[in-house]
C-alpha cells in the first residue's frame, strides 16, 4: 500500500499536474509526470495521485484496478525525486491486464514522462548526420524541389 505521505488527495493538485505536466500513454493506463519546483522543500515526498473513471468498469473493478496501482507505485515512488507530482489515469483495458503487463506498462510511461523533451529515443526527420550534397545532385532536380536555372521543367501532367 501506497503511503498516505505520498498520496495526492487535493484536486488544486491534481488541476496543475494535469495543466502543466508532462504526458506518457500506454494501452491500459496515462501518466502525467510534473517535476519538483526549485523552491520545494526536499523534504518533500514525491506525491502520487490514481485517477480511475467509470469506463473502467464497476465500484469493484474500479477501486481493484486502483489498489493494484497503488501497489505497483510503493516500489517506483523511491525513484521520483522529492516534491514531484504524478497522476496515474487508468484505461479500460487495465482491468483485464495482467500485473506483470501493467507494471511493463506503467515503468515505460513513467520513464517517458520524466525524459526530457528534447531526448526522443526516435529520430524525427532528417538529422545532420546528412553528407554534403555533390555536383550532380546540386544542378538537377530532386525529389519534389522545382529544378534551377537552366535545367528543363517536369513534362508529366
């Protein structure tokens, strides 16, 4: 069970994580991941909030779904650092998850929520990793860029 130091129980806190904090979604659950404030006491504990709609199912399946939450967060709650706030959105599907499934799925949400915005594990676009471009591809056309001075126009209608 999750320590009551550690719950987020005033909807003030819940309101800014989910106004200003970082997204991670997974198939069966959301996290929302707001960093410590520099002013914050580091004695502060990370607080955890469970956010579980009636989508998820009944008053039992809900509050099953949440107490298995609860517990897979006292483990990782010693990784956040001190006075960080974290929401935890349950989906439908994570009623009839498996908890090693859903502990694989909350881990990477968490981690991808804590990266920094910068430090995509994906390339986007074109790096600058791209070789210099030669002498008969500067001259000709290229993929959908119009041809330079002198060179003949697109024929292909």
């Amino acid at each position: 069970m999750l320590s009551p130091r550690n719950r987020m129980r005033h909807s003030s806190e819940f309101g800014s994580v989910m106004r200003s904090g970082r997204r991670a979604s997974r198939d069966a659950l959301g996290v929302v991941y707001l960093a410590p404030k520099k002013e914050t006491d580091a004695a502060d504990p990370p607080r955890i909030g469970f956010v579980v709609s009636k989508a998820v199912g009944g008053a039992v399946v809900r509050k099953r779904v949440q107490r298995r939450l609860r517990h897979l967060m006292r483990a990782r709650s010693e990784f956040l650092p001190n006075g960080s706030l974290l929401v935890v959105r349950a989906r439908p599907s994570a009623a009839h998850l498996r908890q090693e499934e859903l502990a694989v799925q909350l881990d990477s949400a968490i981690a991808a929520a804590r990266r920094p915005r910068g430090a995509s594990r994906r390339r986007r676009g074109r790096g600058g990793d791209e070789p210099a471009p030669t002498e008969a591809t500067k001259s000709g056309t290229d993929g959908n860029r119009r041809p330079d001075e002198g060179a003949e126009r697109w024929t292909s209608r």
